[in-house]
C-alpha cells in the first residue's frame, strides 16, 4: 500500500527486470501498480518486450528527467 510506482531495472543480475515485473503481475494485489521499466536496451523490440513482460511504460538510458518526471505524474495520478 505504500508503493505508488515502481522504476524497474531491466538489466539486474540473477532475476531480470523482465522476469521481476512478471512475478509483480502474478500477484493480483498489483495488477494496477504502474511499472516503468527502465533500460539501457533502446530499440523497439526491447520496448516492447518491457511492455509485453507486464510493465506499463518504458524509458530508455539515459534517463530524461522531464520525461522521467512526466511518466510519474502520469501513473500516480489518483
């Protein structure tokens, strides 16, 4: 209850980003909470492998801090 987002690292050693935000969807407590993934990967299919593991969005490495910014305002609108 006291997590609004959460900023996953795809690139984590042992369980990766990927395999983390589908154990994060396998809880039905969480299937609302937003997770942006965060990647050094930048192409489209890395994109859409973040969105297709269960995440909400996507930012690419380097991080943008507007778009960073932009991205929390969004999913933690209540």
């Amino acid at each position: 209850p006291d997590v609004d987002v959460v900023l996953m690292d795809v690139m984590m050693p042992e369980m990766d980003g990927y395999e983390t935000t589908r154990a994060i969807r396998a809880d039905p407590k969480f299937k609302d909470l937003p997770v942006i993934s965060v990647t050094a990967k930048a192409l489209k299919e890395d994109r859409d492998k973040c969105l297709e593991s269960g995440a909400s969005d996507y930012l690419p490495k380097p991080v943008d801090t507007d778009k960073l910014i932009s991205l929390l305002k969004l999913w933690t609108r209540k």
